[in-house]
C-alpha cells in the first residue's frame, strides 16, 4: 500500500516541480538555524519571506521588476527582429556564411558582461545600454541555431520539392523554414535565457533601478537580506516563464513539424 501512494506522489506533477525544492529549503533553514555563519552575512527562509512581503508591501519589488521586465521585453523584441532574419541570411547564403561566420563564432566567444564598459561610455547609464546588452546575448545564439537547423533539414525534401518545380521562395516557405522552426525554437529560448542574466549584470552595473539594482544596493547597504530576495525572485521568474511558455511553445513546435524523434533522442 506505501508503494502504491509513493508511485503515485512520484507521478503528481506539483510534486515532481517543487518537491526537489523542498530538501533544498531545509539545508538553508537548517544552516541558518544552527548559525553556521553570522547572521549579517546569512538569513534563512523565514526573514527572506517577511522581507519579501515588506518589498511587495511597499511598492519597491513590484516597481523594480517591473522595469526588470520591461528591459528584458524590449531587448528580446529587437533581438528577435534582428536574430532570425540575420540567422536565416547567413544559413541560406554560401557568401553571407563565409563571410560572417568567423565573426559569428568571435563575438559569440565575447561576454555580454565584457561590453558592459564601452557601452557605458556610448550610452551612459540609460535603458539604451541595458539593451543593446541584452539584444547582443540574445541575437548571436540565436542565429547560430538557425543555422544548424536549416542545415538539418533533409536535402532530399529540397531536391523533391525543386524537381516539382518549385522556386526557391517555395523551397524556403515549404521546405527549410518548417523543418528549421524546432531549432528557431530552441534558439529563441537558449537566446532568452542569456538575455535574462545579461539584463541582471547590466542592472547590477548601469541600471538605477530592477531587480539586479536592487540586489546591488541592497549589497552596499549590507543588507543580505535584499540580496537573497532578489535572487529568489529570478530563479522563481525564469522558472514560470521557461515552464509555463518557452517549453511548451518549443515542443509544440517540435511535435508540430514532425521532429519527435530527433527531439527525444537529443534529451
């Protein structure tokens, strides 16, 4: 009978989400609790929550991440705006390949968080800077999946649909641009998920205001708590958004266009 609840507690997906969670919990209340290190240097669950509570209370965590959104939304629309076209380009275009894909892999290689000080002198302190921060991380991943994915597409399906007389716009809208959708997929959410650590790091070091503002004054004010806040809010953040709609929009995608198979043998 104990078996029979345990396999069905291990089938619940509330417990599958946040049941890893729970030990985790425990170790930092544990640690805090028998005060392994000073408490101005570490606070458990219970202070980080009423300190959550008294940031919502007063408006300053919802302010915050609301400009922490905002940035990341405006980013990403212009890294989607240049990333798939430019991906598409480069991936359909021997001489645009040959020429662009060393500085592909170059800029690639170079941290969002290494242009931080010349686009501070370009921008200043301005959502400007923050940007561009963002839209960089964002757009080279991406191309690069673009990339790999039209060239998974079956050159057998391209010869077939030529040899039907199609063009090549028709070759592209039938052809490659289906069967390269999963790996747009993939590159959309690999691309957001650099783009939403670049944004914290670019708020850490340009930005006025956000929640990797709020972490930093919250560090220069010695308040560890504010920092452990800040921490949690975007591990809870990143996780809806890559649960609730990067993950499903990426297997809808992928079951959509009949990749299946090579999605289940990739994970």
């Amino acid at each position: 009978m104990g078996g029979f609840w345990w396999r069905r507690l291990g089938r619940s997906r509330v417990v599958r989400t946040f049941g890893p969670f729970v030990p985790v919990v425990l170790a930092w209340w544990a640690v805090a609790e028998l005060e392994f290190f000073p408490a101005a240097f570490f606070v458990g669950p219970d202070v980080v929550v009423a300190e959550f509570a008294e940031l919502i209370k007063k408006g300053i965590l919802p302010a915050y991440l609301s400009d922490s959104v905002t940035r990341l939304w405006t980013g990403v629309v212009f890294g989607l705006l240049i990333g798939i076209p430019a991906g598409f380009l480069v991936a359909m275009s021997r001489w645009a390949r040959r020429l662009t894909w060393p500085l592909l892999m170059f800029f690639q290689a170079i941290a969002d968080i290494a242009w931080l000080p010349i686009v501070i002198v370009w921008f200043g302190f301005s959502l400007t800077a923050v940007t561009f921060v963002i839209v960089y991380t964002i757009v080279f991943p991406l191309m690069i999946s673009i990339v790999a994915g039209v060239e998974q597409v079956p050159r057998d399906m391209v010869r077939a649909a030529r040899s039907l007389g199609a063009g090549r716009f028709r070759v592209f809208t039938d052809v490659i641009l289906p069967g390269a959708l999963p790996a747009v997929a993939t590159g959309i959410r690999t691309g957001l998920g650099y783009g939403w650590r670049a944004l914290i790091a670019a708020e850490i070091i340009v930005g006025t205001s956000g929640i990797g503002f709020m972490m930093f004054d919250a560090r220069r004010a010695g308040e560890v708590t504010g920092v452990f806040v800040g921490m949690i809010v975007l591990g809870i953040l990143w996780f809806a958004l890559d649960a609730l709609v990067l993950a499903p929009f990426e297997r809808s995608t992928i079951e959509r266009w009949g990749m299946i198979q090579t999605a289940e043998v990739a994970r």
